[in-house]
C-alpha cells in the first residue's frame, strides 16, 4: 500500500509539474539584475527585458539588486524557486570572477544555475579627464610611465569588470596607476567627468555620451575591430596592444532545477527577442551587440572567458577575502 500510494504521489508530482510547464509563463516574471540602474548591465536588462516579456506573452519586471560584486543578487536568484518565474542577468563578475577572488561565496554558478543563453556584449573604452596631458593612447602610457602611480583610476569596486580592465592595462602596457574604487561604475565616470580621478573604463554606453558631450576624452576602445558606436576611437590593434581587451557581457539564467520545457521555452523566446530588429539597431547605436549562437558556443565562449580572467586574476594578485 506504502508503494503504492508513494507510486500515485511521484506520478502527481510529475503530472502537475509538466502541466505547468505546459501552460508557462502563466504571469509575469522577474528579471534579478545584480548592479544599480544606469550601468551597462541595467541598460541591457531593461531594453532586453521589454522584448522578452513580448515574446514570452507576459510582462518583465527588473529588479535590481545590487552590492558585493553582484553576490547579492545572484545570491537571490539562486536561492529561488526553480519555476521560470525569477530569471537572472548574470555577468562576467558573476558567473566567473567572484569565485575566484572570494574565499567565500554564498553560491556557485555551475552547480546553482541553468544557462538560457548569451544576450549581449558591450566592448569597454578607456577614457581621460580632458586636463590629463594626454591626446591619445601612446602619450597616455608615455606620461602615465614618466608618473608612475600618479594618475588614478576609477572603478565599480574591487574586482569589478573595471578594475579587471585597469589591471589588464597595465599588464599589456606597463604602466602604475592607483586604482580608486567607487561604489558603482557611474560613480566612477561622474569622479572622472569632475577630475576627481584621472581615467576611467566602461562599456561603450557609459562612457560614449560624455565623450561626445566634452566631459571626457577617449583613447582606445578594448576591441580588436571598430564599431560604429564609437567613430573615431583607436582599437587595442590599432595603437599596438592587441591583448587589451575587455567587454561587458550578459547571459541569461535561471535557478538550477528549472524544467527543461521552461529553459527551452525562455530560450526560445530570447532569440525571438534578439532577432528583434529594432533591439538590435537601439543597442548596436550605444555599442552593444546582441548575441547569436549556439549553446556549444556559448559554452566555448564562457570556458574561454574564465581562462583568461583566472589568468589575470592570479597574476595580478586580486584577492576580497
């Protein structure tokens, strides 16, 4: 009898969880964006976001929840219930760094997450207060050189893609500059816009305005190719460091223990979202290109990703534990 009834129970169980797979999204869902509103990350959440609730016939509300490097809300995300109804923007910082500068981590992206796919990236610029003696790249690591730990740099903390950037700048250009962290990435650019710090990288959206409004100078964008988005801007291959760089990019994930129907559902629905014609042309305007691929690429790509920043990581000696 114990059999039995255990036998109907797991067969319950599975009959309604297909149901609900079935009739997925029933109502909205959330989108877990683990920095502030303004940044690279939450320009993508919230133009992404309006083409997947589209595509997924239901509304998608951000919710932003930053601090720590993005532990807290990839933390939050983890922790959800493994439904579809709580989705996460996950980054570099994420999804491959925290682990690798934190002793202790309050999650693990390969055991607490499912991959739906790759959304977006967006290459980084190096840019200067307009008062820094510099016109562009070479007279930058020229004078940055002649004052070694004189020029500051901005960031979004400890750790952040920023930092990251600074440190593989002057890995590949042997140049001493003090690292100044702030609490977000627009911080950072505001201290640079107001010559509290020298220099500053971002994503192309970040930085890009205040270049074109004379806030800023920029010297080279972390790509080996020009974008359109950033007319005038050296590559890294251009003015001779072809190993800087360094771009901001999402991937979209849900709380491991999703059923597959739902993941190929999200996942369906995110490449409607990214064939989007005009989401493509709004985000290839500010600097930020969609992604198409497949899961083996992406796959390639993340393996590829975290050998390079571990890599960095350990010869720059970044540690936050």
């Amino acid at each position: 009898m114990r059999i039995s009834r255990l036998l109907i129970s797991t067969l319950f169980a599975v009959s309604c969880s297909t149901a609900a797979s079935q009739s997925y999204p029933e109502r909205a869902v959330r989108l877990i964006v683990p920095f502030g509103a303004g940044g690279i990350t939450d320009i993508v959440a919230r133009q992404v976001g309006k083409e997947l609730g589209d595509a997924l016939g239901q509304g998608v509300i951000i919710e932003n929840r930053p601090g720590a490097g993005g532990v807290i809300g990839a933390q939050l995300a983890a922790t959800s219930a493994p439904d579809g109804y709580t989705l996460f923007l996950g980054t570099v910082g994420t999804q491959i760094v925290n682990p690798l500068v934190r002793d202790k981590i309050s999650y693990d992206p390969d055991r607490d997450f499912q991959p739906v796919g790759l959304v977006s990236s967006s290459p980084f610029m190096l840019a200067v207060h307009p008062s820094v003696q510099a016109q562009d790249f070479a007279q930058f690591v020229t004078y940055a050189k002649a004052h070694p730990g004189q020029l500051n740099f901005g960031s979004a903390g400890n750790a952040s893609s920023p930092h990251l950037g600074l440190e593989l700048l002057k890995l590949t250009s042997g140049v001493d500059i003090t690292h100044v962290p702030f609490k977000s990435g627009i911080e950072a650019v505001n201290a640079a816009m107001g010559g509290q710090v020298d220099v500053v990288m971002d994503a192309i959206p970040v930085i890009m305005p205040q270049v074109q409004a004379g806030k800023l100078r920029a010297l080279v964008l972390a790509n080996p190719s020009p974008l359109p988005s950033a007319p005038g801007v050296p590559t890294s291959v251009d003015v001779h460091v072809p190993q800087l760089q360094i771009s901001s990019w999402n991937g979209l994930y849900v709380p491991a223990g999703t059923p597959a129907p739902i993941v190929a559902t999200l996942n369906t629905a995110l490449q409607k979202a990214l064939s989007s014609p005009a989401l493509s042309e709004r985000l290839a305007s500010q600097g930020t290109q969609m992604y198409k691929g497949t899961n083996e690429e992406y796959q390639q790509f993340i393996t590829a990703e975290k050998a390079k920043w571990t890599d960095i990581i350990q010869r720059a000696h970044i540690r936050l534990d």
